[in-house]
C-alpha cells in the first residue's frame, strides 16, 4: 500500500491457505487420472481410485431426499460422498465455509485465472457487475440449489453432472464428461478474469448450502471497532466483495472463510480484524 | 478465542482427513457403488427392486443378486459368449451390437428383466431384444400387450453367434450331441438345472413351478420377497436350512 509514493504497508496473504488449496487441487487431479487409469488397465499404487462423483460432498446433499425416501443413494452417489457432506458440515458449523475457501479445487482454479485479471485490470477487476444487479445475482445459487435438489429427487439421476464445471475440470478427457459441462466452466473461467470466484459467487449450490452457516457459525469475522482505522482495506481484497468495514460482524451468506481481510493478512493494524468465537475465551 | 490461518489450516487437516479415516474404520467409507437397484416406492410392486434402475456398470451377477436372474439366462438371452457370464457388464452389449440397425443395450436388460419377472416398466420407449431373449421371454407369462410389444421389438441375433434354438431348454440338451457345448448351451443347461441350494431364491422356485402355497406349507412361515435367498431367509427365522431345502426339493421335483 502507498502513500505519497511511499511505501507504508506490505500487504501480506494467508500463504497457508495457498498450500492447502494445491494439496487438495493436486490430491483430486491425481485420484481423477488414476480412475481413468484404471479403467484402462493401469493405475498409481497407494492412490485411490475413486469417482469424482464419490469425493463430492454436494452428492451426498442431493442424495439426502432418495435416501430417506427409498433408503438407496442417486446413481453414481455413494456412502462416501454422505461423508464429505458431514465433515463439510462439521467444518462449516465451527469455521464458516473453509471447504470454498481453502479445499474446493473449482474455488482454487478460479482464482488462478483471477490473478491474470487482477494484473490486466487491477483496481477495476472485481468491480465490473453493478452493485444492485451483483446483490441480486447473489441469491441465484440458491435457486441453482432448489432446482439440483428437485431434478435429482424427482428424476433419480445425477441431472446436475450434465452441467457441473467441477467434474468437467477433472474429466475433460474422458468420455463421461458432458458438453455442458465444459461450457458451465469454459464461461466461468472467462469471467473470472473479471469478476474473483464468479461460479462461487452466483452459481454454486454446495456453496449456497455453506454459506447459511455464515449465519452462526462458531467461529467469526469480527472487526474491532476501537482500532479500525477505516481504511476499508479489508473490503477491497475480499474477493467476495463483502463490506467488511461496514459491519463489526461478518454474516454474510458469501464469505467463505479465506482470511484475507483479518489483521493476519491485508488489515494493517494488529487484532482489529480477526477470526474467534466471540464466547470462547 | 482468536484463531490465526496455521492453526485453521492444521483444524481442516485433522476434521477432513481424521473423518475420513473414521468413517474407514466404521465401514462407511466407500466409494464405489454396491450395485443395489432402487425400489418402486408406490404400488402392488412397492419394496421391490425396479429393473428400470440397472445401470450399465451391472455385471450379469449384480443382476442376479438384485433380481435373481441366473447370469447363464441373461448370457443365453443376450447371445454372450464367456466362460463366466457373471462378470459381464451390461454396459458390453452396446459394444457387441453395434453393427445393429436397433440399440441392444441396458435398456434391454431392464426390458427382459421386467418381462421375465412380471415387474412393470415403461413401455412408451422403444427398446429391442435379440431373438434369443424373445424366446425365452415368451415362455413365462406374459400379457397380450407385452406379447404384442416383444413382437414388434424383437431383432435378429448377432450374426457372429449361432442363433440358438437348439439351446431351448429341455430340447436343446437332449439333441446337442456334440463333445464340447457352446457356451450358450451350457447356459441353457444351467438354466434348466432345478436344485436348491444356498443361492436360490425363492423366486427361482416359483420360476419352476412350484406354488407360494406349496413353499410357505414348507416353511411354515409366510413367504417374503421373493427375491430374497432362501438360505438368508432360513438364518433369519432360525430355519433349519438343511432340513427346508429337501422338503423345497421334493415339491420341485413334483412338477417338474
């Protein structure tokens, strides 16, 4: 950060969240081509071979209305991805959507391609789409969501694998993968070259069941009004374009735990903003 | 309690991959299908499994386990030569018909399965059987409209595999006499084959004509799903299957 050409302020990035978000890009690119593999004959000792289908944990949200109607999962789900679901639960009931912010791969490539927008538009990026159509568009994964969950329930099959960009990315080479799949994700790393993490933002259904947590959560953004100096530098780096320094609390549906805004990373002033739970001493 | 990204980044480790191996140590970690066909919800039929559920990764044997159709029928009515029918994959078929004017596919095995149990299925979508499965079919009890469907869909075997009415049960056995049987009639002969033992079901022996008043006058109990394994159904009521499965056996042999 600079003021008067001087350099007053380093911000500094939750390298951390980095590293986890490659390990779990990584881990899933592996066990997607050692599927493949295998079918074919092959395959790398020690690593599993599973489906995508079954390390999803958004399956296991689909399969929940068969499985308490009939007792039997959606085709392709299997007990595995009912245990993602849970562990993604779990996480979120204490710490908010860290599975978005720091595990989902579909998360993790976008803001890869973000970076390249970021240095082609810089202030601008992530500013493009109209704050009163942006605050509509937000609320449009939860009707993504209603309409997985009818299809599936009504249909018995994996409808929304026809569109999903996230098995896309791990099968575009096999012949499993559906051509509207790849254009969900053709057209979502286009835009992200505008807007950061726009298939989190405004399409993700397992994102939309996340984000309720935000609501309470154990564990919270909070910004400590005594020190805030109100720069709003923590609103300007979220990348979900949440007003951090607007509130003491943050509730909103979108946050996806990343840290970027706390005084760890881009806020300069020591514990002003910062993740606890507020009753824990 | 404040909590900084290192100590999060540790949490999510241990949450994620501590669940996980719970869930391996409780057996509930599993990622791949146990090919269970789904159940009609609704109707005379509710519980059953729903042939319209079998998926193109079904081998033969998974076919069996969930409707007790021998793997060597569905060899014999699918024109499939293997020595180990059980292992074939539904999905094969598209591969093996594939010269075809008509799709021979999974659809056909949920169509035959249907048929050959009496279980009702879609009939608004057109879907083909190779000759063979048309015949075996027309030995069980169908209706005229089924009747009246299977002849309108019903196409030639494949050309490479001989069409096989000498493998029609009974017939077929007594007039092969050739030194080593082609696969498909093993099939037949193991289809014909009327014992019980620990897999049958008891669907199977209504299959070969016993009635359900004559194996429940047996068990002494009501007769479940037919589906279900005898054997299974004897450790669950605390039967003696050593003595249920000859009582079983007098009464199949009495009609055959």
């Amino acid at each position: 950060m600079k003021i008067f050409g001087k350099r007053l302020f380093q911000p500094r990035t939750i390298w951390i969240r980095r590293v986890v978000q490659w390990f779990f890009f990584l881990l899933i690119a592996l066990i997607a081509v050692n599927h493949t593999l295998v079918e074919n004959g092959g395959g790398i000792p020690f690593l599993s071979t599973a489906s995508l289908h079954a390390l999803c944990p958004f399956g296991g949200v689909v399969t929940i209305y068969q499985y308490f109607t009939v007792g039997t999962f959606v085709q392709k789900i299997h007990e595995s991805s009912f245990v993602l679901m849970i562990i993604g639960f779990v996480m979120a009931f204490f710490f908010g959507p860290v599975f978005c912010g720091w595990i989902c791969p579909m998360g993790t490539v976008q803001e890869w391609v973000s970076k390249l927008g970021k240095k082609f538009f810089r202030r601008k990026f992530n500013h493009f789409v109209p704050e009163k159509l942006d605050k509509v568009l937000r609320y449009l994964r939860y009707v993504v969501l209603a309409w997985v969950i009818y299809v599936t329930a009504t249909s018995g099959t994996l409808i929304f694998a026809e569109y999903d960009p996230y098995f896309a990315l791990f099968n575009f080479w096999t012949s499993e993968v559906a051509i509207g799949g790849v254009i969900v994700l053709a057209v979502t790393l286009l835009l992200s070259l505008f807007v950061e993490r726009p298939w989190c933002k405004y399409a993700c259904p397992y994102g939309a069941v996340l984000g309720i947590t935000n609501l309470f959560r154990v564990f919270q953004i909070r910004r400590v009004e005594a020190t805030c100096k109100a720069d709003g530098a923590c609103s300007i780096l979220c990348p979900m374009n949440i007003p951090v320094d607007a509130v003491k609390t943050v509730r909103d549906h979108q946050c996806i735990s990343c840290l970027e805004c706390t005084s760890e990373a881009i806020c300069p002033v020591a514990k002003t903003v910062v993740f606890n739970a507020g009753g824990i001493k | 309690m404040n909590l900084t990204s290192k100590p999060l980044a540790a949490i999510i480790f241990v949450i994620f991959f501590g669940g996980i191996a719970i869930s391996t140590a409780m057996g509930t970690w599993v990622t791949e299908s146990t090919k269970e066909a789904a159940v009609y919800t609704e109707g005379d039929f509710a519980g059953q499994s729903n042939p319209a559920d079998i998926r193109g990764s079904y081998t033969f044997g998974d076919v069996e386990k969930n409707f007790g159709i021998s793997p060597a029928v569905l060899a014999q009515a699918f024109v499939i030569e293997t020595a180990d029918p059980a292992t074939f994959a539904v999905k094969g078929l598209e591969e093996i018909y594939a010269a075809n004017e008509f799709e021979i596919g999974t659809a056909s095995v949920r169509l035959f399965v249907a048929f050959y149990n009496g279980l009702p299925i879609d009939l608004s979508i057109d879907t083909y059987l190779p000759e063979n499965a048309a015949g075996l079919l027309k030995e069980r009890n169908l209706t005229p409209e089924q009747l009246t469907y299977l002849e309108a869909h019903t196409v030639p075997n494949p050309a490479a595999v001989p069409a096989a009415p000498e493998v029609a049960p009974a017939q077929g056995a007594e007039s092969a006499p050739a030194a080593e049987p082609t696969p498909s009639v093993a099939a037949s002969e193991a289809s014909t084959e009327k014992l019980v033992k620990g897999k049958t079901s008891f669907q199977e022996v209504l299959d070969w004509g016993v009635s359900q008043e004559a194996i429940e006058q047996v068990l002494g109990l009501p007769m479940p799903n037919s589906l279900t394994k005898i054997k299974d159904f004897c450790t669950e009521k605390s039967l003696d299957f050593e003595t249920v499965k000859p009582a079983l056996q007098t009464e199949v042999d009495k009609v055959k």
